[in-house]
C-alpha cells in the first residue's frame, strides 16, 4: 500500500471529506486530492498534524509500518485492568449476601445464638473488610476505564 493509499484510508475511516481534512490542516482541498491521488506528498508539519489527528504513527503514514503509537498498548493494559477490577468488585459485590449467610450459620454454631437478619454482618469486621474490598474495586475499575476513555485532544494549525 503506497503513502497516498494510507491517507485516503485513513481519512475515510475518521469520515472526514477531502474539504474537511482540508480545513483542519489549513491546506486546500486540491493538496489534500493531490496527496492521495500520488501527485505529491504532504509536508513534515501536515504529515505530524495527520498522525495526531488519527491516532498513528508518522511511520505508519509514511513507510506503513506499525499503526498505533505504543502508548496504545499502556491504554489496552489500563482497560484490561479496569474491566477485571470493575468485573471481580460487581461479583464479590453479588456474593456477599452469600458469605454473609455462610458467617451466620458459622457464628450460630460456634456461639449458639446469631442475628436474624444475615445482611447485618456485612458491616461486622471480617465481613466489612470483604464489603470494603468489593466496593473498591467497582471504583477502581470505574476510575480506570474513564482514564482510558478520556482522549487527548489535539489541535491542529496554530
């Protein structure tokens, strides 16, 4: 795939027109034509702007290889971290009722009397810590899937 193919398949996968990559990069409509079409190639601050704008590598554009910017990498590790963090906190969150119930029926057999209510031992000392535990992890996958859905945003021309 030569550098013009790249460029028009780029600039078609961010749906942009020939008129609106145009805009961003503060060129005309006929260098952006000309860059896809072979005729010339785009400048080293035009080629930098595009690698911005859709998310690769200068050497993607310029020579095809490797796509994305490793960075991608750290933000594909984040996600992974977030969704196992969210996921693991949603299911210990599901079987607390369950390990409340278990510690009941424990407590009655070695005391010989326990609550009526089994939920009430979620805010008791072993059982709070599982509570706690549960619930940080929901926040922490929260908090690390919206880090890596935030996007920094560049802006193009002066």
């Amino acid at each position: 795939m030569t550098m013009a193919e790249r460029l028009q398949r780029l600039r078609k996968e961010h749906h942009f027109s020939q008129e609106q990559l145009a805009e961003r990069l503060q060129v005309s409509r006929q260098a952006v034509s000309k860059w896809e079409n072979g005729q010339t190639a785009p400048d080293l601050d035009n080629i930098i702007a595009m690698s911005n704008l859709y998310e690769v590598t200068t050497d993607y554009i310029l020579i095809g290889r490797e796509r994305y910017p490793k960075e991608n990498g750290k933000k594909d590790r984040k996600r992974k971290s977030g969704m196992l963090c969210l996921g693991g906190g949603i299911i210990l969150t599901l079987l607390l009722p369950l390990f409340a119930k278990m510690y009941q029926e424990w407590i009655f057999m070695a005391e010989g009397s326990a609550y009526t209510n089994f939920l009430y031992y979620l805010t008791e000392f072993p059982m709070l810590g599982v509570t706690v535990l549960a619930v940080a992890g929901i926040v922490l996958g929260i908090w690390l899937l919206r880090q890596n859905s935030s996007r920094t945003h560049v802006r193009l021309g002066a």
